[in-house]
C-alpha cells in the first residue's frame, strides 16, 4: 500500500510538470493543489458555518433574534463578494434549548454537514453538551449566547466569547443594589447549568459584601410552573429577586409574583431575552430591570449601533433588540477574523487571526472586543436597562 502511494504521487507530481507547461496548465494544478488541501466547510466560493440554537419552544425568540442580527451582518457581506471571493452560509439546527439535541445536532454539522466552524449556540446546557464534540474535533466555536464560566475556565483554544460572564453581570447587580441599601435578596433560577452558574455568580458577588442570599427558588428549563417558586418566595418578601432563567419562565414569575401582591423588584441577567421577556409581561413589565452584555441597540451615537440600525433597515428588518445586535457584532467581529486569516483559510489560521483581534488593532465601533493567545473572553462590558411603558427600554 505504501509502495501504491509512493507512486501515485510521483505520477501526481510528473503530469502537473506537464500540464504546468501551459498557462491553463499552471491553473489546472494550482486549483488541483487547492482542494487537495482544502479545509472541511471550506471552498473557493463558500464559507461553512454551524448553528444549533433553540429556534421553537419556549426559548425560540433567543435563537431567532441572534440569528437574526447575525444573518444581516453576512448577507451585507455576501453582497459585497464576501470574504476573498467565499459567501459565508449558516446551517441552522433547532435543538429547542435542550442539551441532548445540541448534542446530537453538533455531531451532525461536523461529521455530516461538514462545517468550518460553530456560530451563535444559545444556552449553557446546550454550549456544554457541545464541548466535547467540538473539542475533540478541534472546530472554533465562536460567539455562544451564553455567560456561563464553562465556557470560560478551563480556557480552550475552540472558543470565543464575545459577551461578558454572568460573573460580570452578577457583580454589576449585586454592586447597584448593594449602592441602594438593598439587603433581602432573593434568587429565581432555572435548575440545570446554567441557572446554578448565574446563582453561583450571585452568592459570590453577595460574598464579597458579606451578604447572603435570602431564599433560592427554582423552574425546571422549558417548563412555565412556578408555582412552587412563589411559594417558597412570597413569605420572605424579599427586596428584589434576581432572576436567572429564560423569559417565558421569568415572565410567568412576575406575573403571578404581582397577582399575589408582591411589591418588591425584579433583576434579570441579559440571557432572559430582553425584548422577548418585555413582549411576554406586556403592562406588567414596567420596571423590571435588565443587564446587558451590548450597547444600548437606540443609540446611533455609538457607531456599531448606527451601522447595525442602518444594515435592519436595508435589509427591511424592524426588529432592534439586544440579541440581535449582539449576533450582529458577534458576525461582524467573526469576519475581522476571516479577513485576518487570509485566502489560504483553515481552523488554525481562523484562531491565530482572531487571537490577533484587540482594542489597539480593531474598532467594533465603540464597543470593545480583544482576544489574545491566552484569554479568548472577547468583552467584560455590562449595562443595565429598564423595561418602560410600551414595551420599550431606558437605560
């Protein structure tokens, strides 16, 4: 067998010298040259991506707003040629937030799809249910919609995260109501990895302030049955209740919190879906608080902001919301890596190039994003927002 490869490559090698002794010839054996080394997910027309997100169930409105944004964002670039000359193209799997389907559908768009690289997985449970597939496959997974430390600690070559920790959120909350006076603090979470990696985030900011958490309530994930969790809330009164879990679970929550006459505050982390969760509470969302991961998406003084705005339009896409200005930066920033890879593009040259990405050498527009060989958390930045009148926000 040996012997047989040997000597087809010698072949190889002695008709490319022959065809190479015309133009087209030359053509012929660089092209020939290019697809035997060719990356999987990688052509000379096309760029493979994968994306396994909850596009239906309870959690949906998160993968379709994140898709969303980051949909525009390619297709402004598809229509410029896209990146030396390849469209980028997102395979979409819905795994319906739940982890053995993430599983399943990131075997699937690596082994039988044949994806570059994985783009814009929603959720902790899921984006772990998918790490040691893609690891040992040794795929970039860029951008997940998630802020769980899993996906931070231990670091792994793989991945990239464009928004902050929901460490750094937490810390932001804890850090304004402890400003406030607020003590009794309450935490609603969703009982799987990532409701106990938000509630995690909390005690430790708490910690630092020589501060307990003054009951734990949870809702199983997909599920709208909170009535235990009002049960076990509603005695304690509780100042303000932090929420870690998705907005048809949080909204449902607040809902019955205020049948049954609480009074108190609502804090949720950005994951919830803000504009999805304000949407769902309706006249009953005024006032409940949100922290973000992206800049404020009615602000076109921010740059980034008015590029996404302008791109929505064009594309006749009305939707402005957090999400999809987060999938929209998270595409934008994804590109900036293509680009820095350059034509011979390949898994390894992608991560070299986004690891080349930080502050001094690339403008998002005015929201900061740096990678290094060492730390691939792209961002640290957290605001905070209010649901208002109308289903809107302020910050």
């Amino acid at each position: 067998m040996k012997k047989l490869k040997q000597l087809a490559v010698h072949e190889f090698v002695g008709v490319s010298k022959a065809i190479a002794k015309t133009k087209i010839g030359v053509a012929l054996v660089l092209m020939a040259m290019a697809n035997v080394h060719a990356e999987t997910g990688v052509t000379d027309k096309k760029i493979l991506l994968g994306q396994s997100a909850a596009f239906s169930g309870p959690a949906a409105q998160l993968g379709i707003q994140l898709n969303s944004g980051a949909k525009v964002y390619f297709d402004q670039v598809n229509a410029t040629g896209g990146v030396y000359g390849r469209k980028i193209e997102i395979i979409q799997k819905d795994d319906k937030y739940e982890a053995d389907l993430a599983a399943s559908n990131t075997k699937a768009l690596i082994e039988n799809d044949g994806v570059f690289a994985l783009f814009g997985y929603v959720g902790t449970a899921t984006s772990n249910a998918a790490l040691p597939i893609f690891t040992q496959a040794k795929v970039p997974f860029f951008a997940p919609y998630t802020g769980a430390q899993s996906l931070r600690e231990p670091f792994n070559k793989q991945i990239f995260n464009i928004r902050a920790s929901y460490n750094d959120e937490t810390e932001y909350l804890i850090d304004r109501l402890a400003n406030l006076g607020t003590k009794n603090i309450a935490v609603f979470y969703q009982n799987d990895a990532y409701g106990k990696a938000g509630l995690a985030g909390v005690e430790l900011a708490m910690k630092k302030r020589n501060l307990r958490v003054s009951e734990v309530a949870t809702v199983e994930r997909n599920s709208l049955d909170v009535a235990a969790a009002v049960s076990k809330l509603l005695p304690k009164r509780p100042d303000a209740i932090i929420q870690i879990s998705t907005y048809a679970a949080s909204s449902a929550l607040v809902k019955e919190m205020r049948k049954a006459s609480y009074t108190g505050m609502f804090y949720n982390v950005s994951f919830v879906g803000s504009q999805a969760l304000a949407d769902t509470l309706d006249k009953d969302g005024v006032g409940v608080v949100i922290s973000q991961v992206t800049p404020f998406p009615w602000s076109p003084s921010i740059p980034v902001v008015a590029e996404y705005t302008k791109a929505l339009e064009k594309a006749g896409n009305k939707n402005l919301n957090f999400s999809s200005l987060e999938g929209y930066v998270a595409a934008k920033v994804f590109v900036e890596g293509l680009k820095r890879a350059g034509p011979g593009l390949t898994r390894e040259k992608l991560v070299s190039a986004l690891e080349s990405i930080n502050r001094s050498s690339y403008d998002v527009g005015g929201f900061d994003v740096s990678f290094s060989p060492s730390n691939h958390n792209g961002s640290k930045y957290v605001d905070m927002t209010v649901i208002s009148k109308d289903k809107k926000f302020r910050n």
